[in-house]
C-alpha cells in the first residue's frame, strides 16, 4: 500500500512538473494561446494532487501554486484581448491614414466589440470603468469616421503645402435637408440642396461682415481656390486689423510679427504638438465670450484629436493636414458666417507688448 501511494504520488508530481514547465516555456517564448494552455493543464494536475495530499503544509503550497498558475493564465487572456483590440485600433489608423474610412470604422468597432465582450468577463468596477474608457474612445473613431467623406482626397504642391482638391461648403441646413435636386442649382460650389437664386443672395447680401468682404470659401473666383497656396512675392499686410482695446493699448500693446518678438532661430509655429486650452489665457483681451469660444473649441479638439475643431480651419497646411506657418504672414481661417463657410484672410501679426 505504501508503494502504491509512493507511485501515485510520485506520477502526480511529475505530471504538475511537465505541465508548469511547458506553460513557463511557452510564456517564455510569447506563444500566449499554449501558454494558457499548459497553465490549465498544471491547475488540473495539482487539483488532483491536493485531493489525495494529505499533509496540511504541502497542501497549502499547492493551492498557492495553483492560484499563482490561474493568475498568470488570466493575466494572458488580458494581454491577449487587449492585444486583438489593439491591433484593430493600429489597422483603423493605417487604413485611416490612407484615405479608406469606411474599413477603417469597422475596424474601430471591431475593437470595441472585442473589448465589450471581454468586459462582461471582468467584475472588479475599476477594471469595467478602463475597459468602457477604451471603447467609447473607440466608437467616438468610429462616429467621426461617418462623418468623413472618401470623395474627397486632398491634394499636395511639391512644396508640401495642402490644397483642396474639392473643398465644400457645409451650412448648418444640410443635415436636415431632404428636397431633391432641382434644375439650375450651384452643386458645384455647395453641398446643401439651395436654387441659384438662394445661392446668389448669400454671395451679394450677405458677404459684407463689420465692414470686410468675406468670399465663399470654395468659390473659384474669390475663396480659397482662388488664393492657394497663400504665397506671393511680398509679405502680407491685413489692410484692416481689428482694432485693439484700451487696455491693450495701456500695457503698450501693438501689431508685431513673430519675426520681431521670437528668439533668433526660432521658427513661429501654428500649432504647437498638439491644441491645449491651457494655452489661451485671456490677459488683457476685453472679449472674454471669444476667449470662452476659443477655449472650449480648443479643449474639444483636445478631448477628440480626429475632430481638428480648430487646427482644420486654419490654412496653409502642410502633407499631413496641419496648418503650418506661410513665409509671407498670409493665412486663411474656414469659418462659417450667415449661414455658409467663407474664407477670412489675415496676417501673422499677433497682439504683443514692446519690450
């Protein structure tokens, strides 16, 4: 009888032994599905082991050793899930990057559905709480995906500098307007469904903001393919700045470009790596509802990178869609006023205090 229980003891021990090292192995090594694997078969093994051991010690070295084995297996089914939605979410920004929005929203919520699946495995709040931060981080990819036309590819000068190959107009009517096209309508220029006669009332009535011409933005004539790519022989001075406030002027505020101000050697930049409303801070700026616009407009773009809220409204931009400083302070920002998108065209000049 002793043999016997020897013998069984001895095959058990052996059996733990080659499982926990062929689990040990295989993690070693990143095969992750084998290593889970094995680390199943050794939780087994010693389940079996700790039935028949009957010293008190070893048996608790046993279930220390099993829950250490179940730990690591769960740990790589971790690594494993958020691995898979990981690699979608890189496949989503590649194919993003390449123009190919619809694959890459699916992408998006293929990412999301492998972390909700995974989610309802987890009962620790915390865990479900970083879990259902990823996928909504996910899904918001994908929502503003849908909102991405692949129509229209933006086009590149040799210099680097983005021009609109089919810029459009988007006025606030269009995602409600569902009257079919009629004859005679300026498709052409604007994407929301209006007659020429609508069209051309808002070119010549309502063009005219605080005393300055604002053309319509994809206008060939006026707006910005007629401008691109915002270079010319001479730098750039608005004729018409606005006008500083008093006490603006107090502290000694005046028009400088950023040649006059920065550091030799220093290049102005735009955007500087990313647009953080902790940057706009309102000073002596008396208009403090522009402020606040600036500053909300800012922390969505920060909250919601894809959006580019504000840095896709500024114009020149170089290959990758940022906007980028023009060598001769001649700038267009994308705004929509009265009801349709127009160009404003200003210069580099910022408000800055002498000395």
């Amino acid at each position: 009888k002793l043999q016997f229980l020897y013998f069984i003891g001895r095959m058990s021990y052996e059996a733990c032994l080659d499982a926990v090292t062929k689990a040990m192995q295989a993690d070693e090594q990143g095969a992750v599905d084998n290593a889970i694997r094995y680390y199943g078969d050794a939780v087994e093994q010693m389940m079996l082991w700790s039935r028949r051991e009957a010293a008190k010690e070893r048996k608790a070295a046993l279930m220390k050793n099993i829950q250490s084995c179940l730990d690591r297996a769960e740990k790589l089914k971790e690594q494993k899930v958020l691995g898979s939605a990981r690699e979608q979410a890189q496949k989503a920004k590649s194919l993003e990057d390449g123009k190919r929005y619809k694959e890459a929203k699916a992408c998006y919520v293929r990412a999301a559905e492998i972390l909700f699946e995974y989610k309802k495995t987890q009962t620790r709040k915390d865990v479900q709480e970083v879990i259902k931060g990823q996928i909504d981080s996910y899904m918001k990819s994908a929502e503003l995906l849908s909102l991405v036309s692949e129509t229209s590819v933006p086009t590149h000068t040799p210099e680097g500098v983005y021009v609109p190959q089919t810029v459009t107009s988007t006025p606030i009517m269009d995602t409600v307007s569902l009257r079919k096209p009629e004859q005679g309508q300026a498709t052409h220029l604007q994407m929301n469904r209006m007659t020429a006669e609508e069209f051309d009332f808002l070119r010549n009535k309502s063009s005219i903001v605080c005393g300055s011409k604002l053309p319509i933005w994809d206008d060939k004539e006026e707006g910005y393919p007629s401008v691109h790519p915002l270079t010319s022989a001479n730098v750039y001075t608005d004729p018409a700045p606005p006008k500083l406030s008093d006490k603006q002027l107090e502290h000694g505020g005046v028009w400088m470009r950023p040649t006059e101000f920065l550091p030799p050697g220093v290049k102005p930049c735009i955007v500087r790596d990313k647009v953080d409303p902790l940057d706009i801070v309102q000073s002596v700026v008396g208009n403090c509802s522009y402020v606040c616009s600036l500053t909300v407009a800012a922390a969505y773009e920060q909250r919601f990178p894809k959006a580019r809220l504000i840095s896709s409204a500024m114009f020149p931009q170089d290959a990758s869609g940022r906007p980028v400083a023009n060598p001769t302070g001649r700038h267009a920002v994308k705004l929509l006023i009265n009801g349709i998108v127009r160009m404003v065209i200003i210069d580099d000049r910022v408000v800055a205090s002498k000395g």
